[in-house]
C-alpha cells in the first residue's frame, strides 16, 4: 500500500497549474498547425464550432472554439487528415 506523505493545507496559496493548463486549452495550438498544413477556415458552424477544410483532401471538419483536451485536439486532426499528435 503506497502512502502519501505529502501534507495539503487548506489554507496555502499554492498556485495550482492545473488550472492554468485547463484555461489556456488547445484551441490556438490546433489553428495553427491547421494553417501551417494549409487549412483554411470555411465558414460559421453551430453554437461555438466553425467548419474548416483541407483543399488537400477537400475534407471538411468542426474545430471547437474551446478545445480543452489533446484527444480532441487529436481527433480535429485525424479529421483533417494530418498527421500530428498533441
């Protein structure tokens, strides 16, 4: 049985980086490698998604506006047919 000998107080200002990595998302990072594999954006999607292509493949594909998970960020990329792994 592993123990914990890490002590937590309620009380401490210890900046949590979880929480900040929660914040920032993946949203900017997956545009980017869209732009730089020559995706361009296509139009408005539903509620917070905008619809992308790939004139490669002539693919078309949803990119969340708030990506919090590399699975998902993975998942636009499968979709978009490029190979790149967060």
């Amino acid at each position: 049985m592993r123990q914990s000998h890490s002590t937590f107080s309620p009380n401490s200002t210890a900046p949590t980086v979880t929480a900040e990595i929660a914040v920032a998302g993946f949203t900017r990072d997956v545009k980017n490698v869209l732009r730089e594999h020559g995706c361009e954006f296509f139009r408005q999607g539903k509620g917070d998604h905008e619809v992308w292509w790939n004139p490669t493949t002539g693919k078309k594909f949803d990119v969340d506006s708030d990506i919090k998970s590399r699975h998902t960020a993975n998942a636009v990329m499968k979709q978009a047919s490029i190979d790149h792994k967060f």
